[in-house]
C-alpha cells in the first residue's frame, strides 16, 4: 500500500483531475485499434463509461446523435479523413472536446483554438482537465 498523497502536491492535483471523469460517457474517436482499446481500458478504470471507441466521422456522428454524450477524444486523422465535422457538431452541441493527435497541431484549423490538443501518447490528466475542470473568470 502507497503512502497518501499530500494536498496541493502534483500527484494530488492529477488525482483530483481523474476524479473528474468518474461517471462520465466519453466518446472515443481513433481508428487505431491498440490506442483506442488502451484509452477505453484506462478510462473504464477511473469509472468513464466509454462510447465506442469509434473510427469513422460518420460512426462518431451517429453516437452524438444518440444522445448521453458527456464530452470526447478526437483523433484529428481517421484513416485519411479529417475529424472536423465531428467536432464541428460537438462545439454545436456544446459538449466538450479535446484533440488527440500524432499530428502536426498547425493543421487543426483557427476555429478551435480553444480546444486542447494533447500530442499522442496523450496523458489522461491533462484530458480531464481540459474537459471537466472549472475555468478560472477573469475579473
């Protein structure tokens, strides 16, 4: 058995943020089956209850549809087709997204600069963080 993390630390900063995923449906979108299945397994440890994974735009679209989506993971590339759409829909919608890419972020276009882009291998911290910690106001 570990020793407790410490308040404050960055082990407990990353801790809080999985916290935030717990109870969560999350949509995966990738079209490579090991990332996709490594992401669903980890996920599915910290309670997200993992739509798809998925690998076409058109697949992702259909799960948006459907309803109960509390956010998603967006590979930019599937199998030679962008995600854009999907995300396009997702922003419509305001359900929050991040990008996870392997490519070169300068291809995500100037309308999502909002948006994370995590650089594969992607860190589950940094995704919950983007999707589901509170944004500080500016005053």
């Amino acid at each position: 058995m570990g020793l407790p993390v410490r308040p404050g630390t960055p082990e407990a900063i990353v801790t809080d943020h999985l916290k935030l995923l717990a109870g969560k449906r999350i949509l995966i979108v990738e079209d490579e089956y090991l990332v996709a299945d490594e992401a669903r397994r980890s996920l599915n440890k910290l309670g997200v209850q993992v739509v798809g994974p998925v690998s076409t735009v058109a697949d992702g679209i259909d799960l948006v549809h459907a309803g109960g989506i509390d956010a998603a993971i967006l590979d930019v590339q599937l199998d030679g087709e962008v995600v854009f759409p999907l995300a396009d829909l997702l922003q419509e919608l305001s359900i929050p997204f991040v990008f996870a890419t392997g490519v070169d972020p300068s291809i995500i276009v100037g309308h999502y600069s909002g948006y994370v882009i995590c650089e594969k291998p992607v860190h589950l911290d940094l995704i919950a963080k983007a999707l589901f910690a509170p944004v500080p106001c500016d005053r």
